[in-house]
C-alpha cells in the first residue's frame, strides 16, 4: 500500500485487492463465489449490472469502487 496517506484515494491500492484473502481464504472465497453470483447474467445482463454498479459507486462517492467499475464498464464495451 502507499506510505504517503495525504489524501484517501491511491490507484495503487486497488492491485492490493487480489490479496484480500492472504488471512482469510476461506472467507474470501465465499465472498467471491458470492459477488459472482450476482454480476452473473440473469434478469440483468452483467454489461447493466456493471452500468449500475458505476452509477451507485458515484451516489456514494467511492473513488476505489468508481474507479473498478469504470474499467469493468468500460471492458464490457461501454464508453463515454
């Protein structure tokens, strides 16, 4: 993680994200088994489901969420 905390946002921190079961696999598993299960496709496709995802993440204000699912939009074909 970035030593400088000056502000509260640090791109970097998310590449730290694929750790997040270092200490806690089991957990991080059904976490992530989990957060698949509902970006998968069904009543929503999962390209809405990530457009959905990016206009919450701006509703709270969150730059690490706003920032993932601005790529994962973007990786899904949409654009600007």
């Amino acid at each position: 993680m970035t030593k400088n905390r000056e502000n509260y946002y640090h791109a970097d921190d998310l590449k730290e994200f694929t750790h997040i079961g270092k200490f806690g696999k089991e957990l991080a598993d059904k976490f992530f088994d989990y957060y698949s299960a509902v970006f998968a496709d069904g009543a929503l496709t999962a390209r809405e489901k990530s457009l959905i995802a990016l206009a919450v993440a701006h509703t709270v204000q969150c730059p690490y969420c706003i920032d993932a699912y601005a790529t994962d939009a973007t990786e899904k074909g949409y654009t600007e």
